[in-house]
C-alpha cells in the first residue's frame, strides 16, 4: 500500500492564529472579507469583524482541540478561516473523494427541490462488484434503475464504491473521463494540491490537502440537493434491503449537519464536516476537514479517530465561537453607548 505516514507533531495554538491570519490576506489582500457559503465559490459579505486584528482577537480567544496529526482545516460562515494545521502536502483522501463526485454530477445533473432526477441503470459492472470484501459497496443488481437522487443516498451514506463508479460511467462513459472532469472542477475551484484519479476514492494516488478540501466543502454545501443528502441520518432506498445508514455517526450530534467520512489504509481516517451553530447574533454554517488520522493503521480505527477528533473540535465550538464573537459584539455595543454619552 503507501508509503506515506503521518507524524504527530503539537504546534502551538498561536500557530494556527498565524495561519487564520496568512489565509486571510490571501483572499482580502490584508483586509479580511467573510466567506458566505453559498454557490459554487467563497463570496465576500460584510462582517463586523473585517480586520486582521479584530480576527486574530477572536481567534485568541479560543483553544480549540486541534488533532496532534494529520491535516485540519476549519472555516466559519461570515468570519472565514479559523485556520490549519498539518502543512500543505497533499495526502490521500479516501472516500472524501465523493464529495467532488457528487458535486460534478449535480453540476452536469442540477437537481432542484424535491426533485428526484433521471433514472440511472444499474450495469453489470456495478452488480459484479458489489460482491467485493476489499472495498465499500452498496447491493446493486444489473437492470435495477435508480433516481439520481436515490444513487447519491447510496453514494454518500453508505459510502458506496461501486455507485461512485456507475456515476461516472452513466455521466461521461468512463470513469477515466469523469475524472478529467474532477479535476477540472478542482482547478475551478483554486485547489491547486489536489489529483483525483477515480471516483470512489479507494486509490492512493488520489491526494488533496485540508485546505483544499475546505474549498470544496464550501461550494458542495451551496448545493441544496448535497446539502440535504449529506444531513440524512438514514434513510430507505426501494430495491435495497433494510435500512441506509451514514457512516458520520458524528449526525447524531447537536448542530451536525453533515458531510462525508474516509477511511483506507493508507489514508487512515478522514472526515470532511459541516455545523450550525448560533453565534454573533446569527446561525453560522462552520466547515471543517480532518485529514490523515491514525493513516497506515486500520481503516476502522482511522475512522475512529477521524470521527472522535472532529467531534471534539465541533464540540469546542459550539461553547467557544460564541462567547468569542458575542464577547466581542459586546464590547463594541459598549463603546459605541460610551461614545455617545
């Protein structure tokens, strides 16, 4: 399998205040701008905190857990980036790859509300390797036809391998043709660490970092028809036994709302995740990828990791974000009411 392993490295938390800061004069040119996450790119909103030292104060004011391995990055809607840690060499992603899959289909295939899309064909390719024990498949028979919306269910919650094929195959003909299309819709979206070479995920070679992913995560949740499939906790697909339940046990949780776990081998565990959370006056959609947890270990407990490690960092947030923001939201109503006296 890979050779690539991760190291556990602590860094200091004002580090990842250095880091929120780089970020920042990237996108405003040394004045912030908020990211609203709506639509296919970050878009610049006003923000009562819209200077570098006013964010740099919020940040300082939260400890936030950040995994001691790995790659993480996380971003706050009408705030931006809180900032990252683990370095920019892209390592392998596994099934968060299906979050570009299912974003370039809706782009090629826009679904609007309520809407269940175009019948997909089940070939028998899909049926063949639904019997595989070395990879994550949904029970697909040849002949069987699903909406679009059903197969990205099956793509998303059970995280299935072969459906993540079957896509590319209905969309382009090939998955090797879809994949000129991932990595198109990559480079549209500025993730310039990233290399996608299938569908599922399942390859090593497909490899992308967290702030890359962050990118992603942006635009898929300003899909309405993604966004929804990513919150199920569960659901029931007709043509497949029992219930379809989604690997992100993290659902279960207050304010989680999605998107997409991970886990090979030579990835290890990897999570790209999205809450709400009330702060500043306002619900605020935060976005987070964890990447490369206990890699080169099993993919079992890669996950575990993944999953316990955003957790706890969704966790902190949900206590911290707000004291931060509405501290500071306070502090300003104060001065303005001593100015006018």
């Amino acid at each position: 399998m890979g050779v690539w392993r991760a190291r556990a490295v602590r860094v200091p938390r004002r580090r990842a205040v250095c880091g929120a800061l780089a970020l920042a004069a990237v996108l405003g040119g040394g004045t912030y701008a908020g990211v609203a996450f709506v639509g296919d790119r970050p878009s610049p909103i006003a923000s009562s905190h819209s200077s570098l030292t006013d964010r740099a104060a919020i940040a300082g004011k939260m400890d936030l857990p950040w995994p001691g391995e790995g790659q993480t990055s996380i971003a706050v809607d009408g705030l931006g980036s809180l900032g990252s840690k683990g370095g920019a060499t892209p390592v392998p992603i596994a099934s968060v790859t299906k979050v570009m899959t299912a974003y370039v289909i809706l782009k090629e295939h826009p679904l609007k509300d309520g809407e269940q899309g175009p019948r997909v064909d089940v070939d028998a390719k899909a049926a063949q390797e639904s019997q595989s024990l070395s990879e994550s498949t949904v029970p697909l028979r040849e002949g069987q036809r699903f909406t679009q919306r059903q197969l990205l269910e099956l793509l998303m919650l059970p995280s299935g391998n072969n459906a993540a094929r079957l896509f590319a195959r209905w969309d382009s003909g090939s998955q090797e043709k879809f994949v000129e299309k991932m990595n198109r819709a990559a480079q549209d979206l500025g993730m310039t660490h990233t290399a996608y070479t299938g569908a599922s995920g399942v390859e090593e070679s497909t490899r992308s970092t967290a702030d890359d992913q962050l990118k992603l995560a942006r635009a898929a949740m300003g899909q309405p028809a993604l966004r929804k499939v990513v919150a199920l906790r569960e659901t029931t697909v007709p043509g497949i036994p029992g219930t379809v339940t989604n690997t992100n046990q993290l659902l279960d949780r207050p304010g989680v709302i999605g998107l997409k776990t991970g886990s090979t081998t030579p990835a290890g565990g990897s999570l790209m995740w999205a809450a709400e959370v009330r702060a500043g006056g306002r619900q605020r959609l935060v976005l987070g990828v964890t990447l490369a947890q206990r890699a080169n270990t099993t993919p079992t407990e890669g996950l575990s990791a993944a999953l316990d490690r955003s957790g706890k960092l969704i966790e902190a947030l949900r206590t911290q974000l707000p004291a931060a923001l509405d501290g500071e939201k306070s502090s300003e109503d104060n001065g303005d009411k001593g100015a006018r006296s």
